[in-house]
C-alpha cells in the first residue's frame, strides 16, 4: 500500500531551484533516508 506518493514537485527560494521535478513513492513498511549537503534541500523534501 503507497502511504506517500509525490509527484512533479518543485520548490523554489529567490528565484534558486531548491528542488526540481522530485517524484517519490513510499509504500508501507519501507524505511527512508535522505542524505545530501547542507542546503541541497533535505528539509524542504520532507
């Protein structure tokens, strides 16, 4: 069962892509870990 579906997301900060077209789909059960650089975007995707 898919308990978080995202798709086509795109966030942007003063005219900076933060994120772009992300998809993601987290069925029950499944762990997930987000790793990257400070500032790539990690807290704005959760």
């Amino acid at each position: 069962m898919e308990v978080i579906n995202i798709k086509d997301v795109t966030q942007r900060y003063k005219k900076v892509n933060i994120l772009g077209d992300v998809n993601l789909s987290i069925e029950q059960g499944d762990m997930l870990g987000v790793i990257g650089q400070s500032g790539s975007g990690k807290t704005t995707l959760l």
